[in-house]
C-alpha cells in the first residue's frame, strides 16, 4: 500500500508538471525594439519576472504604448514571466529570478531564461533594467518593520559598486544620479529612493542566482528598480518607475518623446481607459473597453486563435473550449466560439454611415451618430448581431438605427457597440464593430 500510494502521488506531480511545461509553453515573452535613426547606445528594459509586481510591467507596458525614440535605442520585454502575470503569483513554475546561474531544461521557464539570455547578451545592449516592486521601504538603518536594510522598495538595486573597464560600468554613480532625480518629484516623503548594494559576490548566495548578476558576470551593466508594495496605488508606482526609466535613458543619451503628461492622474487614466483593441485572426475586432463579460457565438476560424493587440499585457488563454481574454491578471472577457469554414475572405465592404458611403476594411470598428446601412455583394449575407426584422434573414441593404437593436446582444456594458458579421454560404468572411456614439 505504501509504495502504491508513492506510485500515485509521482504519477500525479509528473501530470501536473507536463500541464505545467504545456501552458508555460503558451505565454512566451515578446520583445519590442524601439530604434531610431539616430545612432547612440541601447537600454534594455524587463518587466514581469515576477507575476505579483504590476508596477514594473505596467510601467514597461507604458513604454511600449506611448514612447517614441528619437536617438538610440529602447529595446522592452514587458512580459517576461506573462504565466505568472496572468496568475498574478511571484512565479508558478518557482522564483524565474533564481534561475539564471543555473537552470534544468525539465523546468517550464527554461525557454524564457535561455532566450531572454541571448537578449541580455546581445552586442548590442549597453545596460538593463530589471522592474520590480520590493517589499517595505529599504533604509540602510533599521527604523521599524517597514523602513529598514531587509526591505526592498523605493530603490535602486545594485550588485556591486562598479563593473571594472566596462562602459556604464559605475553602477553606484548611476544608481546615485537615478536617485537624486526621482527624490525631486516624490508624492510622498517616506517614498524617498535610496541606493540598495546587495554585494552579492560576497554577501547575497540568493542574489547570485538573479538576472542582474548574470548580466554583470557577463560584463552587462545592469540594475533593478524596485516601487514599494505598500504603495497601493499602481499609478503611483509606474509614474516612479516611468521616471527612473527615463532618467537612465539621459544617462545612455537616447532621446524619446512622451505622448502624455507624466503625472499620476494621467498614468490612471491610461491605465483605466486605454485598453486598445484586440483582432482575432485577422478578420474580427474587439474594444476591449468596457466589453461584457461573455461574448456569445463569437466566429472563429481556425482551432487556434491568432491574435494581436497594440496592449503587450493583452493575451487570450483556452480555457476547455471557450477562450479567456486577460489583460494582465485581469480577465476581461470569455468568447464562446461558433466555428466556420474559413474558405472567405474580404478585404473591405461598402457601408452608408449617416447618409455617408464609406468602404470600411475587415476588420475595424467605425462610429455611427444615427445609422448605418451595409452595401455588400449579394453572394454575402449580412448578420447585424441584436437585430431582426420579420422576414429578413440578410440584413444587406437595411438601414439601421441603435433604437433598433436589442442591447442585450451589444458587446460593450453601455450598449453602444454591435457585431456586424459577413457569411459566404458556410463561411465565415470577417466583421466590423459599429459604435453609437
């Protein structure tokens, strides 16, 4: 009995680790490269090593979504650990922060520390910057259980003084310069940054395993940053973080533009009403703002959803047979897919928007005041989701207002925004998302 049962129980952690190596397989990390024409030196910017530390990934997110360079380079991985992210745990697989002295190709983060490697490494990045949000406040003396020298917030984390003969090497005079500007622009005073050398050859075994130590035993200068998780604000933490990132651009002389004032209340703005669109294979759109819970009978193409969204913390999981949309931790929708052949496909259609003819790409969404009226070919049939009219099954040709459908099969919660899907006898050819305004 006793060996039967051992027998059961490795049989069960071995099951569970292959679902493990299955999913982790799914959230793989994107690198975004933002490079100008104007030569200069690289920054390499990791957000997401761990999944319970928003203030770094999102602040990355923001790089990705508002930055534009005009000197140098910024390259961003704002999702490194996205399984974790999704899961919103510091790291599902184990801590992904402790595997890169040393990793076996059994584990489930194995391709994502190896890969992420090879961007550490690349001739072409001169430092990096690793995103994270620390526990307490680090004080270098001991005040009380929050502010002292075991805390990891509000810093600048650093490995040791200076890299020998390495360009970017005096990671303490940087770390120095990163502080004093960000102590200027605090919220708060007890949010003071301070400098946090770990010694880590000498005095910190755990941190020998970490990202940064790679990189420097690599001679890549590199440094974290590290927002309190006892701000509970995210805003507040990415403005900090956005605000140190940029400092280290100066540092390297890379010029960027902004698209937005970088305050707190703009960063919650951003962050509350800038969710982008996501497109599914090419040929159906979604505003993620605001949409329901559930999308019912979403077409679908191919057993494998492709998608793309201009948010990088944007992805979509299968789950049985319904797909999850997350932004983050945070699950927006579920599709529940109807499945078609995908043997049709248009480029555009010819819509009358307010008394306005307009050819209209698949997919994409357009704004209607009063009414919309689709001119498709007559092999195409016409399917405006949440109307009907006795008689019709096709609803080409007809002239439609928003007191007409039935918001109950509106996508959004304000019931502004309708499904208009295309067919070819069983085929499904695309659709477009109209939005009373």
């Amino acid at each position: 009995m006793e060996n039967s049962g051992r027998e059961i129980v490795v049989r069960i952690l071995l099951l569970l680790f292959i679902f493990s190596s299955v999913w982790g397989a799914k959230l793989h990390f994107k690198l975004y490269k933002k490079e100008s024409l104007n030569p200069s030196n690289t920054l390499l910017v990791i957000g997401g090593v761990h999944g319970d530390e928003p203030g770094g990934y999102f602040a990355a997110s923001f790089l990705v979504k508002y930055y534009d360079i005009k000197k140098g380079a910024l390259w961003i991985v704002p999702n490194l650990n996205f399984d974790s992210i999704v899961k919103f745990r510091r790291g599902i697989y184990g801590d992904m922060n402790r595997k890169f002295a040393a990793i076996k190709e059994s584990d489930p983060d194995f391709k994502i520390v190896k890969d992420i490697k090879e961007i550490i490494l690349s001739k072409n990045v001169d430092l990096i910057l690793n995103l994270h949000d620390g526990r307490g406040y680090y004080r270098e003396k001991w005040e009380n259980t929050i502010f002292n020298p075991y805390a990891w917030g509000q810093a600048c984390i650093i490995d040791q003084k200076e890299i020998d003969g390495c360009r970017f090497g005096n990671l303490n005079e940087i770390a120095q310069k990163v502080n004093n500007a960000l102590n200027k622009r605090l919220k708060k005073r007890h949010h003071a940054f301070h400098i946090k050398n770990t010694k880590t050859k000498f005095k910190d075994e755990q941190m020998r395993l970490s990202l940064t130590y790679f990189a420097i035993t690599h001679n890549k200068p590199a440094l974290a940053i590290e927002t309190s998780k006892h701000i509970k604000d995210l805003a507040t933490k990415i403005y900090y973080q956005l605000n140190a990132i940029e400092e280290f651009m100066k540092i390297l002389e890379i010029e960027f533009e902004r698209k937005f004032e970088l305050d707190v209340k703009t960063i919650n703005e951003l962050l509350n009403n800038d969710l982008g669109n996501i497109v599914i294979n090419k040929n159906s759109v979604l505003p993620l703002k605001n949409i329901k819970k559930s999308v019912g009978f979403f077409p679908i193409t191919e057993k494998n959803i492709r998608y793309e969204s201009n948010d990088p913390l944007v992805t979509v999981i299968k789950v049985g047979k319904n797909y999850a949309i997350y932004r983050a931790y945070k699950k927006l929708t579920t599709l529940y897919p109807q499945y078609f052949k995908p043997d049709c496909k248009i480029k555009n259609v010819t819509f009358v928007v307010d008394e306005n003819k307009k050819y209209i790409p698949i997919p994409s969404i357009i704004n209607v005041k009063k009414s919309f009226k689709v001119l498709a070919s007559k092999d195409i049939r016409v399917n405006v989701i949440g109307y009907s009219k006795k008689g019709f099954k096709n609803e080409n040709g007809i002239e439609i207002e928003k007191k007409e459908c039935q918001e109950r099969y509106s996508i959004d919660k304000l019931h502004k925004k309708y499904r208009v899907e295309f067919y070819k006898d069983k085929s499904f050819c695309g659709s477009v998302i109209v939005s009373f305004e």
